[in-house]
C-alpha cells in the first residue's frame, strides 16, 4: 500500500464520517424542533389553564358570598319565626 491509497482511503473514510455527522446532527434537530413545538403547546395550555383557574376562582368567591347571605338571610327569618 502507498501513501496515494491511504491518503485516499483516509478521505473516503472521513467522507463518510462526516455524513454520518451531518445526517445525525439534522435528526437532532428535527426532534429538537418537535420538542420546541411541544413546549410552546404545553405552555399555551398553563396560561389558558391558569385563566380558567383565575375566572373559577372569582366565581367561587361569588358563589361563596352568595351562599352566606342566603343561609344568613335563612337564619333570621327562622329565628323571626320561632320568635
């Protein structure tokens, strides 16, 4: 063997390597794209989550004050009645 033929098997050998390299390095980032995608998902989801929490929330509050002034309300006019 001389050194043309292992200069050239050298080559061939990193030809292939670096397609090899290139070839994995875009599967990463297609599968860096899907979870960037996901991520972005996922997030859209707590803020709309995190929206309907604050708006169950007020309505709780409500029902809540509601609820009081009625039984209030109850107790008086049964206290009125015992009376």
């Amino acid at each position: 063997m001389n050194d043309d033929d292992t200069a050239g098997s050298v080559a061939v050998a990193l030809a292939s390597l670096k397609g090899s390299v290139d070839t994995g390095f875009a599967k990463l980032d297609g599968r860096l794209d899907v979870a960037l995608e996901r991520q972005i998902g996922t997030e859209r989801e707590i803020k709309e989550l995190k929206r309907k929490l604050v708006q169950l929330e007020a309505k709780m509050w409500k029902l809540s004050l509601t609820a009081a002034l009625i039984g209030g309300g109850g107790a008086t006019g049964a206290w009125q009645l015992m009376g």
